[in-house]
C-alpha cells in the first residue's frame, strides 16, 4: 500500500499528524524558463497538520518510508487548476516525482519509432503523500524504468500529502467539494500535457503508459478510459473498482461480505484452528479489565477500546491479508497472516492470547515505538477497508467511495447501514454519500468493455481483490486487455521490487 522523508516514518506510524517545516523545491537545474509558467517553486510557509489517516494505510506508508532509496528522485511542484473551468483562475500547486536518470539508456529499450528517449511510466497518486507509494512501485522504478530507458513520474493526487488546494483552510468543508475522481483525473491529464512541453519536452513524442494500485488502480484504469488520448495503456493492480457497482454484484459472485469473506478465508487457511484462536482471543480481549488491554496494547487511555475492546485488534487483522507479503515490509515478517496464527496458536492463557493480540495490532497497524498509542481517528468498529472519518479519504467515503461492507466471521461481526453512516457524513461534512457514483460515471463492471491496453491484476490473498475485474467472454472485454489472478498475492504485490524468490504467480503476472 503505501510515507519520503525519514524524519516522518516514526510520526507516520504512530498516527500523529505530520508537520514539514517547510514547503521547499530542490533546486532543479532541469527545468528551464519556458517551465516557469506551470512548474513552480513551492512558497515557504507552514505546512497545515494533517487529518490522520487510516491506520492501516498509515502503517504501509511508515514501511514505504523505511525503505525509500535516498535521492532517487526530484519533488518538484505544478501549478494545477482548481476546477478546470477556463473560466475559474484559481490554482494550488501540485507535488510530484520525477526520475529521469533512466531516459534513453535502457538495457532492453522499446522501438518507439519518433521517440528517443523512452516511454513516461506515470503512477497516478492515490490516498496519500505521493513519496509514500514510491519504494512500494519497484516493478516500475527498479526494474521497468532501467530496462526501457523510462522516465518515472509519480504525482499526488489533490488533497493528500502536501498537495492542499487551500493551505490551512484545506479540511474546511467548504473547500472539499473539489475532491472528487473526475478532478483528479482531470489534474493528472493536464500535468502531463504541460510537462510534456515543458519539462519533459525531449519526450514530447514518446508515450505515457499509466500504473496505479488499489484507489491508485482505480484512478489508472479510467484514467486510460477518460484520457485515451494522454496515456496509451495501463497496469491496474488491486483496482477494486466492481465494489463500487451493487447493481451487478450478483453476476458477478459479489455480496456485502466478499470483502471480510476473503479476509475469513486468509486467516482460516493459514492454519487449522486459527479462526477459533481469534475468536478466543476477541473472547479474551472482551473479558479482561479495560486497563489490562490499555497496559497490553500501551494505549494512552480507555478511549482507544471503542466500540469494544477488542476493535482494534479486528482492525488489524483485517489490515494483515491486504499486506501478506511474500518478503518482509517494514516491521512485518514476510507472510505476517501464517505469523500471527502461529502466535495465537502458542498462547496457552488469555494473559499470553492478549499480549500476541497487541504485539500483532501494533506491528499491523504501526504503533508508535515509544510514547503511547493514541486513540485511532477511524478504522475500529467501523466500515471493513475504512469509511466516513476525518481526512480526505474520510470526505471521499462520504461522497464517491463508500463500501457497502458487511462482515458475520470470526474476525468480526458488523452489518452495514447506509442510513448511519449518511448521517455521520452529514454531521461531518454536510454531505451525503453516494456509493455508485462511481460506477453511474464511468461504467462499473462494464468498464473492461470499453476500455483498451490495460492489465487488470489482482491477488486473491487480498480483500480487496473481491471487486477486481477477471477474465470474462469476448462479448464482454475488449481484446486488447489483460487480467491476471495471483494466488499467492497480496494487495497489488506485481507492483513491489521483483525478487527472485517471488512466489512464481507474481512473476508470471508480472
């Protein structure tokens, strides 16, 4: 999943919210002055505290920090259209990445007829600070970048990271109504027409093939469906983007529980008896004094054990099949699911059951490594895979994204309701959420029919594989696509570094 600089990771993990001192541009000997009218310098100022995100997700950024190759690329800054409307002046700017260390020197280049320089591999940002998806997306800049002679390019996606449209004033609910997909697609479109005129203007004539995992799979596959005419092709991994279209679950093998159903299926195949470990343990958490879970868990109060005590520990499991990794990221072990089954498995009291729960709930969730944990702004006992919340992925659930997830496992009992959660996105933010607006904009399930050049992959250890699309008849998807299923996956797993010891499914997908 999914936070650059090093003196971040530790806050990135805890969850507290990330202050940068400054908003500063490297000097960029690159950029020449018929740039200077669309990439710009970003202003020294503040950065606003940011909304905290969810928990899992915050966990996978701290790891992407851990591991971030140093100077590997440039931050630069565009100056992006708030509304593109040509009729609206307002802008904010923009963060992204750019690595052109690769351009025209590859060790397998492409015949690409005009262009000499090699393709632009574009990684189109999802829900969060760009630098955090960067040593997740080995496949494009370890290993596709060098052998093509590619440029790298990633950007962020409008409202994450240090990409605030209105500074301090971000959050307000008056200034999120520009937070939707069909704005961010529209960023990214004009981004790369105007870099490729200015910045990148040795690779005006070389093609843009565009990669994204999860939300950022999502914002691939239609960026290539709405801008055809920017990016030639796309490699969509864990894009769960059939979640979106209920209409067409039944069809398609999909209901409220697919999502908690694979997380069930993960653990329950992991090892016999691992199901009824976990529910010994909720048992135990439940059972036990709330200040004997606080000391365990080194929460900083009983505010932490909401709605019940053993929320979090749920939480985290859910957040363990999406990261089931073949190799070791960040504090996890490598296939982190095995690991806590045989941890709970060796717990012979409820004193030894509860102190594996909070050794696995802090490494899954990424507790911080001293001080207390503080209180989770979203995540435990709410929606499986995240909801409404503070933040502008909370805002989003609240507008285009939400799961309509329900859950009846071991790991947890939780049964959607579409009028609660709309009440507490009105509380929040005056608005009410619509969950196929998605799939009314841009087609759902129909999508693989009218879409061409794109892998559509997804790795079924993963939850959110439930609302991939998958091979279907010819009548159905376009000739020109591709879908690839890896057993032995977890959430977009084709896109990390390869290694030799992949599990062989994701070296085929790849």
């Amino acid at each position: 999943a999914r936070v650059g600089r090093r003196r971040e990771a530790k806050r990135a993990a805890s969850r507290t919210p990330l202050r940068h001192s400054r908003w500063d541009c490297p000097s960029d000997q690159s950029i020449g002055s018929d740039a200077i009218n669309r990439v710009t310098k970003r202003p020294s100022e503040a950065l606003p505290i940011m909304p905290q995100r969810s928990a899992a997700l915050t966990a996978l950024a701290a790891a992407a920090v851990a591991a971030r190759r140093a100077g590997a690329y440039q931050t630069l800054y565009f100056n992006q259209s708030l509304t593109h409307d040509g009729t609206d002046p307002r802008t904010f700017s923009e963060r992204y990445l750019l690595d052109a260390t690769h351009a025209g020197n590859g060790t397998a280049p492409l015949d690409l007829g005009s262009c000499k320089t090699g393709p632009i591999l574009f990684y189109t940002g999802n829900e969060g600070p760009i630098d955090a998806f960067w040593s997740g997306n080995g496949f494009m800049t370890d290993y596709l970048a060098p052998k093509w002679g590619a440029v790298v390019l990633m950007a962020e996606a409008r409202y994450y990271g240090e990409t605030l449209p209105f500074g301090n004033e971000t959050f307000e609910p008056a200034n999120l109504q520009w937070l939707t997909t069909e704005l961010i697609l529209a960023d990214y479109a004009l981004l790369l027409k105007t870099l490729k005129t200015t910045v990148l203007k040795d690779h005006a004539d070389c093609p843009v093939l565009a990669f994204g995992g999860s939300y950022g799979g999502t914002l691939t596959t239609l960026f290539r469906l709405s801008y055809p005419d920017v990016v030639v092709g796309a490699l969509a991994a864990s894009a769960p983007i059939g979640y979106y279209d209920p209409e067409h679950w039944t069809a398609h093998g999909v209901d409220a529980y697919t999502w908690t159903n694979v997380v069930k299926r993960a653990f329950g195949g992991a090892a016999p008896g691992c199901l009824d470990a976990i529910n010994a343990t909720r048992a135990a958490l439940r059972a036990a004094p709330a200040a004997t879970v606080v000391d365990a868990f080194g929460l900083c109060d009983e505010t932490a054990l909401q709605p019940t005590q053993a929320a979090l520990f749920e939480y985290a499991l859910e957040a363990l099949p999406q990261q089931d990794y073949a190799h070791p990221v960040g504090d996890l072990p490598a296939w982190p699911v095995d690991a806590v089954c045989a941890a709970l498995a060796q717990a012979a009291t409820d004193e030894e059951l509860i102190a594996a729960a909070a050794k696995w709930s802090k490494l899954a969730l990424g507790a911080p490594a001293s001080g207390c944990w503080p209180t989770l702004d979203e995540g435990p006992g709410g929606v499986p895979g995240d909801g409404p919340g503070p933040g502008a992925w909370g805002y989003q659930s609240c507008t285009e994204t939400l799961h309509q997830f329900s859950s009846d496992s071991a790991v947890r009992d939780y049964e959607f309701d579409l009028t609660a959660q709309s009440d507490l996105c009105f509380k929040l933010y005056g608005v009410r959420p619509d969950p196929t607006k998605l799939a009314r904009l841009f087609g759902g399930y129909a999508i693989p029919g009218n879409v061409t050049n794109v892998v559509f992959s997804n790795g079924l250890r993963d939850p959110w594989s439930g609302g991939g699309f998958y091979a279907a008849a010819p009548s159905e998807a376009h000739a020109s696509n591709a879908f690839c299923v890896m057993p032995s996956g977890a959430h977009h797993s084709d896109l990390r570094t390869p290694m030799d010891d992949d599990p062989d499914d994701v070296k085929k997908c790849r």
